[in-house]
C-alpha cells in the first residue's frame, strides 16, 4: 500500500520548469544534429555524380585535345611528304625537260646546214629528185598547222622504203621586212619542218639538209597577198641516187 501511494505521488508530482527547458534544448540539439547530418549525406549523394561526371568531362576534353594534336601532327607531316614528293616531281619533270631540250639542241646541231649543196654531196648530179612537198605559213610565224602536219604525214609515208636518200630543205619568206630577220625566219620554218619529220618519223639527222633561203628565191611575185602567201614557205625534196632497180647510179657513200 505505501508502495502505490509513493508512485502516485510520483506521478502526480509536477515537473519542474527548468528540467523542461533542459530537455528542450537537448531534443533540439539532438534534431539539428540529424537534420545536419542528413543534410549533408543528401548534399554528397547528390554532388557526386555532378563531380564524376565533371572527372570524365576533363578526361574526355583531355583525351580529345590530344587526339587533335596528333591529328594535326600526322596532317602536317602528310603535307610536308606531299610537298616533298612534288618538289621531287618537279625536279624530274624539270631535268627530263632539259634532257628533251638537250636532246633536241643535239639533233638540230647534226643536221646539215648549208647554203648550196653544190660542193657538199658528192656526185650531186647523180641525185634525182623523186618527190617533194611544200607547206606554208601565216605571216610571220614559224608554227606548223594541221593541215601542214597532215601534208607532212602523207610526204613521209612514202619514205619507208627509200634508201640512200637525202631531203633537201629550204624555208622562204616575202620581201615584207629586214632580210637578216627574214633570213633567221627562214631557218625557224624550216627547222619546224624537219623536227617533226625527225621526231615523228624517226629519220636520221644527217639525212637533212637545211637550206635557209630568207627572200632570195621566192616562187611568186610580192606584188599580191597571194604572191607572197606563197612565198612565206617550206620545200622539201626527196632526193636519191638509186635507181628504181635499187642500185647505185654512182660509186659512193650512201647517206
């Protein structure tokens, strides 16, 4: 019986003020704590993936930059090989250009240039002209057209199967002009003529001769635009001293 009235006495006993403020405090303290803590496990669970992604985005930015660099690398080291092998190209291009030119320079030297052929083939009597072309030009130049080429095309085909032969060549011009330039425009046509039959057809050099004859013996009058049309041009004879049997009609060196 004492027991119950001292616990009823317990529990009906008021609490004192200053132990609630105590404990207020403390629930308080004790929620901030949790809510602190929770806080800032939520902040962290949050702000993880933004920092990792941030770690690949770097990686990725770094990795990238990289690869640019080395593209970039490889690029201009392919431009420099290229440019190498064009300069390479075009020393080659150049050196076979200047054996071409040297080449030529070295034919045009062994073909005969002469003024006259009296005094220059032996027996020249015994030669007979069996065949001749003429082309001409326009004023002034030197250049062989296609119909020019063509008219060439035709005269040489019958060369195949001639021997001891020569072809005697001789350029003319008008009498429009100085006759020292007219002279050397001659010379420029009838070189033309002879490169192509030489280069196209592959006739040896020494069987030219190259007459260069300016405005001495022109074949029509200067008087007309057709006279001297006529004259601005090219003769090539066709000149052997074999018989149509094939022999020689003179003892001598066959060209």
């Amino acid at each position: 019986m004492s027991s119950i009235k001292r616990m009823t006495l317990a529990v009906a006993s008021p609490i004192k003020p200053g132990s609630l403020a105590t404990a207020a405090v403390a629930g308080a303290f004790l929620l901030t704590f949790t809510f602190g803590c929770s806080s800032k496990n939520y902040v962290r669970s949050q702000t993880a993936p933004l920092v990792q992604q941030t770690n690949n985005l770097d990686s990725k930015t770094a990795s990238d930059h990289r690869t640019i660099v080395d593209t970039d690398e490889r690029a201009q080291k392919g431009i420099a090989t290229a440019q190498g092998a064009a300069d390479t190209a075009n020393q080659h291009a150049l050196s076979a250009g200047q054996s071409a030119d040297a080449a030529g320079h070295s034919a045009q030297e062994a073909y005969n240039r002469v003024d006259t052929l009296n005094g220059v083939i032996a027996n020249l009597d015994n030669y007979k002209s069996i065949a001749d072309v003429s082309v001409t030009f326009g004023f002034d130049k030197s250049a062989l057209s296609a119909n020019d080429k063509k008219t060439l095309d035709d005269f040489a085909a019958g060369l195949a199967n001639k021997r001891s032969y020569i072809l005697a060549v001789t350029g003319g011009t008008d009498s429009t002009g100085d006759a020292n330039y007219n002279y050397g425009l001659s010379q420029r046509r009838a070189d033309a003529v002879v490169n192509y039959l030489a280069t196209k057809y592959g006739i040896a050099p020494h069987k030219f001769y190259l007459i260069g004859i300016g405005k001495d013996q022109q074949v029509a009058s200067d008087s007309t635009s057709a006279g001297r049309a006529k004259n601005r041009r090219v003769e090539v004879k066709l000149m052997t001293n074999m018989d149509q049997s094939g022999a020689a009609t003179t003892a001598m060196n066959a060209h």
